[in-house]
C-alpha cells in the first residue's frame, strides 16, 4: 500500500481532495512555513524566528523545558521528603528549602514569561545568573542545616529556639517571612510587567515607564524587599544562625549598592517624576526598599 501524498493536496489513498500534506519544507531555516499564493494570488510574507528561539539559543524550547522539568521533579521530591520527615525529625526543614528554592525559580520564569514574555529567556530562571556566590549561599544553609542537627546537641536547640505551647515561633515567623517575601515578589513581576528586569537597565528603552500604582504605591523596590525577606525567613525556617547573620548582611549590602546605582538610573530616565514619587513612597529600611 502507498502512502504517497502530493504537494496539490490530494491523498492518493482516499482520494479526498480536502487533505492537504506539508510536502514543501523551508530552504532557510529562518523561513517557515514556505511562501505560498493566497487569495488573489499575493503571498505572504516568510515568518521570521528568532535565531534565540533555536537548539542552543537563550530562548530555546528544549533548555526552557528541560529546566522547569528539573524545578518540578525536584519540587516534588523534596516536598514527599520534607512530608515524610516532619513529624520524625527536625531535617525536614532542608528539603522544604530546596522545595522551596525550586518554586521560587520556576516563578521567576514563569511570571517573566507571562507578564514580560519578550524577556522570557533560559535566564530568566536565575540559576545561573546571580553568580557562584549565590549557589554557595543557599548549599552553605542547606549544610549548616544537616549538620547541626547531625552534630550539636539537642540542648543547644532548645536554649535557641523560642516556643509557646509547643509551637516553634522561630518557624512560623519564617514561614510568614518567607509568604510574604514571595508574594511581593511575584506580585512586583507581574504589576511592573514589561518594564520589569532582572539586571539592571543603562538605558531607556522604547515603552519603558514608571510603575507607580499596585505594590509600586508602597515600596519603591518591591521584588528586592520581598526577596531580602524571602531569604531571612528561610533560614529561619532552617534555624541556621550563622546564615541568617550572614544572609542579612549581604542581602543589605547587594540591595543596597544596587538600588544606589538602579536610582541613578531611574532619576536620569524620569527626572523630576522620580524624584516625587520616591519621596511619596520614602518608607521602610533606607536603602532597601
């Protein structure tokens, strides 16, 4: 039996003419599909992609997907583990963080892709973007997680940590922290939208404007106070004492020199609005929000 199909649109197996079989491929790998007479004869233009958008670009399918199935294999294994351990031991808390790790990333891109999808690129993850000190610091919590627990005594745990009616404060505190910190997160992504970015902008592009309204009404820098608290509230959580020091110190020190350089920029874009609205919304930690 055959199974030849012709480039007039005709299966020769049925005979049906309404069948029309993609015979023709691109030359080019920029033009698909090929252009065809339409209508009255006219063609239309090629479709451009975007080279980006290839095996091996920053846009491509296959690194954006093999990502997100690696965020939710690992969300999800580490949630099971972290649900299994709770009511046996206290290293539950190292994989919640994981779990948490992943979410956060994968809503990073997603929330990008969403409500500034131009910039949806393999990047807008953040697994590599924010440098080797970042990776340091999140294996460094994990470890002084394990090893804690593994290697001090439990009397150490109970002079640091603080209960009430058998409630650890010390997690709940953490985990409200670390809500908090998510949601303003995301919800600064998404009310910015295509006037968001992860690095910082040296240039007014075409469109850009001044997000004033949503949680832009109340914090000049949003996604940098929601992930400055994100981050202390998870080790919190983890009962690190050591990172939570460090992780404040830092954190304020990043945030701080970069809005210090980001507001340079923004009073250079937007003049004298800027400069208003920053003194309307002048509130929280200097420097910070």
């Amino acid at each position: 039996m055959s199974n030849t199909a012709t480039s007039s649109g005709s299966d020769t197996n049925t005979g049906n003419s309404n069948i029309s079989w993609p015979m023709e491929r691109a030359d080019e790998r920029t033009e698909w599909p090929p252009v065809r007479p339409v209508g009255n004869g006219s063609a239309k233009p090629p479709l451009t992609l975007d080279p980006s958008n290839y095996p091996g670009g920053k846009k491509a399918l296959s690194g954006i997907s093999l990502r997100a199935f690696c965020l939710g294999t690992g969300f999800g294994v580490s949630t099971c583990l972290t649900l299994f351990l709770f009511l046996s031991t206290p290293l539950w808390r190292a994989p919640f963080f994981i779990a948490s790790l992943c979410l956060f990333h994968f809503l990073e891109y997603y929330v990008t892709a969403q409500y500034n999808t131009r910039h949806a690129s393999i990047s807008a993850f953040l697994l590599s973007a924010n440098g080797w000190a970042y990776n340091v610091a999140h294996s460094s919590a994990v470890a002084e997680c394990i090893l804690s627990r593994l290697f001090l005594p439990a009397s150490y745990f109970q002079k640091t940590t603080i209960s009430f009616w058998g409630i650890n404060l010390q997690v709940l505190v953490g985990l409200a922290l670390m809500i908090v910190g998510q949601v303003f997160r995301t919800l600064a992504m998404a009310q910015a939208g295509s006037n968001f970015n992860h690095t910082v902008q040296v240039e007014r592009k075409e469109g850009h404007t001044l997000v004033k309204s949503g949680v832009y009404r109340v914090f000049r820098h949003p996604s940098y106070f929601g992930f400055f608290w994100w981050g202390l509230g998870s080790q919190l959580v983890l009962g690190n004492m050591f990172c939570l020091l460090t992780y404040a110190l830092v954190l304020w020190k990043f945030f701080s020199a970069r809005i210090q350089r980001e507001e340079a920029y923004l009073i250079h874009f937007f003049g004298e609005e800027y400069l208003l609205y920053k003194k309307r919304t002048g509130v929280g930690i200097p420097g910070i929000y």
